[in-house]
C-alpha cells in the first residue's frame, strides 16, 4: 500500500513540475515575444532558437513574473488510499 501511495504522490508531483515547466515556457515566450514552442528550458537557462542560445536565467524569470504580480507556480494533488486501523 505504502507503494502505491509513493507511485500516487510521485506523479503528483511530476504533474505539478511539467505545469511549471509549461507555464515558464509561455511566460518567457510572452517577454522574449516568441514562440513557447521555439523555446526550451535547460540547466535553469531558457534556451531558443535552432542553435540553442541562452536567453535567460530562470532566476530572472522568476522575479520578472513576481513584480508582474504572477508568479510562476503550480499544484499536484494526491488523494492516498484510505485504510481502516
């Protein structure tokens, strides 16, 4: 049961950071006035481009969406199995 439980919160999680990951590409598409599709996210850097050229930190992602007033965040539920003691 524990191991269902930890396959359940496992792909909670991975829910909640492939959201992330979606929502960073379109923020940073937004602010480099690009394609999310043409962009790509590697090493904490937004690359684009077909020569992969760095266009910005994650770091500064962040901040710009935090004193935009929307900051890049995103959720993954898990509802465990209930037992009976």
């Amino acid at each position: 049961m524990a191991a269902i439980a930890l396959q359940g919160r496992v792909r909670a999680e991975q829910r909640a950071a492939a959201r992330l990951r979606e929502m960073a590409l379109e923020r940073a598409a937004q602010y480099l006035q690009l394609a999310p599709e043409s962009l790509t996210i590697e090493n904490g850097i937004v690359l684009g481009g077909e020569e992969r050229r760095e266009l910005m930190p994650l770091s500064d992602l962040a901040a710009r969406s935090i004193d935009d007033g929307a900051p890049l965040a995103a959720e993954g539920y898990f509802d465990p199995p209930t037992t009976s003691l």
